[in-house]
C-alpha cells in the first residue's frame, strides 16, 4: 500500500474518500465529498493479509506493529486529535471432547 498524500487545499483527495467506503464496505454513507474535506475527514485501512476485511471467511491470526506516521503541508491554526479505532476477529472453538480453544 504507498503512502497517502492528500492535498486538500488542492482538491487530491479522492483516494482517501473512495477508501472510506471500499475498506469498510459501505456504499451507503451521509458523509459527501464536501462534508469530507471540510470536516469529516476519515482514514480507513484495511490491514488484512489479502484485504479481506468485509468478507466473510477469516484470516490466520499473526502477530506484528503497527506505526503511524504522519505529515502535513503546513501546521495546523489548532490543536487536532487522532483517534485510532481497531476491529480484531477472534475465534472461540469448542472441540467434540468438550475442550475450548480461544485466540483473542
């Protein structure tokens, strides 16, 4: 995945807005292009192995880092906040001997 480099103040952004809903597989939202740039501005990621997140089968569980690096054009009037939101699967399963296995 390369890095994303939007500029807003010149209007490249389409990538980020398309992965807004592609990475979260909604095709329906309230949030237009211009809510967008003006004051809804999300990043979604899709971090799967093979970008599968929405769909229905799973994933094996690796362990690994997350970084996050971040830069801008210009400094900001303000103070902003980043929020980091993460959905993990995880599996419980229960064999015909009865026995529980977890992996959360």
């Amino acid at each position: 995945m390369s890095t994303y480099t939007p500029s807003y103040k010149n209007d490249l952004f389409a990538r980020n807005y398309l992965s807004l809903f592609t990475d979260l597989a909604q095709h329906n939202t309230n949030v237009t292009l211009e809510k967008y740039k003006d004051n809804t501005c999300l990043y979604v990621f899709d971090l799967t192995q093979d970008f599968s997140a929405s769909d229905p089968f799973m994933n094996v569980a690796r362990s690994g880092d997350i970084s996050i690096h971040l830069k801008f054009d210009e400094d900001f009037p303000e103070t902003v906040t980043l929020l980091v939101y993460m959905d993990m699967q995880s599996l419980i399963e229960i064999d015909k001997s009865r026995n529980i296995f977890t992996d959360y």
